[in-house]
C-alpha cells in the first residue's frame, strides 16, 4: 500500500465541535475530513479511502444510528465511534450494542479522545485482517452457519455447531489466523436462543493492558484520568447475549484472575465502583494461540483455560480442506464482482489448479485478498493466473514462472558497497514501477477518475496526486 495518514470522517452538524475535534486530530498526525451530517458522511465515503468515522447521534436528514446502520451495510470493516451529549448516553449504548466500536461523551477530554481513537483504529485494523462476514443470501447451496465449503472438515464442524449453538456453554475457538473463528462465533450466537440479545465482540489485543479492566467491567466517573462519565463496560452490553472475546491469550495475567471471577460467579465491579452487577453473558473466546503451551510457560492461568475450553472448537486450516477453495474464490470473485462493479465470468482452470495447490498460510483471509486484488486487476472476461500473485505459479510445477518485465538483476559486483548500493537502487526502482502499475490500473479502472482511484488504493486524493506528480502521471490525467 503507498504511504499515507489515517483518515478520520468527523460528523456532526456543529460547526465549532467540527474544528475543535479536527484541530486536535490534525495536531496528533491524523488527516481529517468533516461533513455536517449522515447524507454528506455517506457521499464522502463512498468516494474516499476512511479510516475511522467519529459521528454525533443527532444531526439533521441522518442521524448517527442511520449511519452506523448504513456502514455496517455497505463498509462493514469501517469502524464508528459516537459522540454523545448528556442525557444521550442510552442511546450511545444502545449504540453501542449496534456494532459502534466506543462513544465519546461531550464536553471531551483531550486524553480520552487520543486513547479512544488509537483503540478504535487499531480494531480497524484488526477488522481488516478478519475474514469477513459472508452474508447470508449470497451462500452457496449446501453450505450452512455463514460458512463456506463442503469437505468433511466442514461437514464436520457444522456437526459442531449443530450440537452447541442451542447450549449456554462457554465454547473456545482455536485455529490460524483467517481461518474464520469470529464467523463460528456470530453463528452460534444467532442460532441460540440469545439470538434477539446483543452480540459484543472484543478484539483484546486493540486494547491496552491499562484500559482493559475498563473496557470489560466499565468505570465510574472519576476513577482514573479521562474517566469524565460513568461507563458500562463489553459484559454489561451484552447482558443476556453474547460476549465475544477475540484473541483471548493477549490479556495479561493480573485481568485473568478478574476475568475468571466473572465467569464462575456472574457478577462483577467497575472500575472505581461498589456496586456489586449481576450478569447473564453467554462467553465465546477465540485464539490462535496454543493455550497449553502458554499454560505451560506461565503466561495463562491453568483454571482460566480449563474455564474456557468447556467445549473447544479447533477451526481446520484451508490446506487441510483444498477441495474448498473453489466455492471460496467462486463466491468472492461475485462479491467483488459486485462491490467494485465488475463483470468477471469466472476464474479459469490455470489459475484454479494454482488456487487448489497453495498452502494458504493466511487461510480464508488470505484467499479472499487474492481475489479481490484479481478482480480490481484483471483485464479479461475471467481471472487467470496472470492476475494472481506471483508465488501461486510456484505451487503447480506445469506453470513456467516469468520474471516480471523490465526487471534486471545486478551484473557481478568488484566490490560489495558498490553492489550494496545497486541494489537498493535497484530495489527502489521495482518498488517505483510497482507503484506506477498500480497506480495506472487503478486509474483505467476508473476512467481516469482520480477520487475513486484513490478510493481503490486505500490512499487519501491528495496522497495520490502527490504520488501521481513524484511518478510523472499528473499529465496524463489532468
């Protein structure tokens, strides 16, 4: 991806909020955009690269509930965060309980805005990373659970979650990274009977090891620095639902013993608080870590995990299950064929037996990145290898692998600074003319439209017209 700042949409119809908010933004490195309200956010990004969107509740034509809606529905990785006033904080958390990642009370304080922001980017973040939800009536016949494929691997973990969805048993789902943990979790929640109650997910590994007692039990006011209202925390949220705890091996040992408190008791504090808080939470943990060997090593407690893995899960590796990867690409070659207004027919068989043979060390996610970059690239009526990544021609041995045009290796060097240095140059310049493709193949996606070109890169306008000027492509589609 070229260099860039995060972009941050701030949304609210008060035009001093809106300077005072991006003013303090702009001063700690981010770029910042405002609209007045939900119609002017949602033009904006559908024609820009966001980050994350801070938006208040009550705006005129579209509040901030409309919105939180409608980014959920058309850019569902893209992270809200709510700005609430007093006597709003209700709706904050029902908010909340939508899918926004946090609120933010006003008058603001400084502090809270920063670690509130980096938390809420860095889910961003990590959202991207995660597969992401399929959605239910594009699913191809026979597949269940929002899950794709038919191997017997599948087959048996829809056994799984046929057996456990209905139970209130605290389940944890293991497994490499992509491999869909956060989809087996959504789907046991909405085939319970806590099906109408919320569903909260937390990635623990966004939250700093300060802030995650908050986040979980929530606070009172005044309990720390920046605790300017009182605040429920994730297990309150999602009382009589589920609470999902991703990546549960990165909480520190000291919250463990707290965490483990409120599994066996159903009762917890906020921070700073005396109330003592009855909850009814169904827990689903996930990790790609190896718990044992983190037992083992002291970094997990021992009753924790035996806490957790009431009954485990252990998703299965696409390696292990390679007769699914056509379904796979088939259905997200349609979803981006739909998301970036393509009209691809299909994938060809080169580029299929490529697909079928790879290792996938990024599993689902992993494919799923392949294909959308095939489909945003491809020139064709069908994807070919051509439009895959390069190291999928090494997986079948009756594909020939090119070296990419233009591309010369350094000759023997007489000394090693001096062949040091070419070859930086010589990285450099593959790194340029990598950078002016894809620049160039956004831009003929497009028609020449810098905007939704920029869109595509994930890159602000302005980043890519100065990467347009530095490459020399500013004339070209002036």
């Amino acid at each position: 991806m070229l260099d860039g700042k995060q972009q941050i949409l701030v949304v609210d119809d008060e035009a001093n909020l809106r300077r005072v908010l991006a003013a303090q933004l702009s001063r700690d490195g981010y770029e910042v955009h405002t609209a007045e309200d939900g119609e002017q956010a949602t033009s904006f990004i559908r024609d820009h690269h966001v980050d994350l969107v801070i938006s208040d509740l009550r705006m005129p034509r579209m509040g901030g509930l409309e919105l939180l809606r409608w980014v959920q529905t058309e850019e569902p990785k893209l992270p809200v965060m709510i700005l609430t006033a007093y006597g709003t904080v209700d709706t904050a958390v029902e908010a909340l309980k939508m899918g926004a990642v946090d609120y933010l009370s006003k008058p603001f304080d400084q502090d809270e805005v920063r670690h509130l922001v980096r938390k809420a980017l860095r889910v961003g973040v990590l959202a991207h990373r995660d597969a992401s939800h399929p959605g239910m009536r594009h699913l191809p016949e026979g597949t269940r659970f929002g899950l794709i494929g038919r191997s017997r691997a599948i087959r048996e973990l829809y056994a799984m979650l046929d057996r456990v969805a209905a139970t209130p048993t605290t389940v944890l789902v293991t497994g490499e990274s992509g491999t869909g943990k956060e989809l087996v979790a959504r789907a046991l929640h909405e085939h319970s009977a806590r099906a109408a109650k919320p569903f909260i997910k937390v990635n623990c590994a966004a939250i700093p090891s300060a802030l995650i007692e908050s986040e979980l039990f929530g606070h009172e006011k005044g309990a720390f620095t920046g605790a300017v209202a009182s605040k429920p925390g994730r297990f309150e949220l999602a009382q009589g639902g589920t609470l999902f705890l991703d990546e549960i091996g990165e909480i520190p040992l000291e919250m463990q013993v707290k965490l483990l408190r409120v599994l066996q008791e159903g009762e917890l504090e906020r921070v700073g608080g005396l109330k003592t808080i009855r909850v009814d939470v169904r827990l689903i943990a996930a990790t790609n870590r190896d718990l044992r060997r983190e037992t083992a090593a002291g970094r997990f407690r021992e009753d924790l995990y035996y806490r957790l893995n009431v009954v485990p899960i252990d998703m299965p590796p696409l390696r292990e299950r390679p007769e699914d990867v056509s379904m796979l690409a088939a259905f997200f070659l349609e979803k981006f064929n739909e998301r970036l207004g393509k009209r691809l027919q299909g994938i060809d068989d080169v580029a299929l037996t490529a697909l079928s043979r790879y290792r996938w060390p990024g599993n689902v996610r992993e494919l799923e990145n392949f294909i959308e970059r095939a489909v945003l690239f491809a020139d064709g009526p069908r994807v070919t290898l051509r439009d895959l990544p390069s190291e999928l021609a090494a997986t079948d041995a009756s594909i020939e692998a090119r070296p990419a045009s233009g591309t010369v290796l350094a000759a023997e060097p007489s000394d090693a600074a001096t062949f040091g240095e070419g070859l930086k140059e010589q990285v450099r310049a593959a790194m340029s003319r990598v950078e002016r493709e894809l620049i160039l193949c956004a831009l003929r996606q497009t028609g020449g439209n810098v905007t939704h070109a920029a869109r595509l890169l994930k890159i602000s306008r302005k980043g890519l017209q100065l990467k347009m000027k530095e490459l020399e492509l500013r004339e070209r589609f002036d």
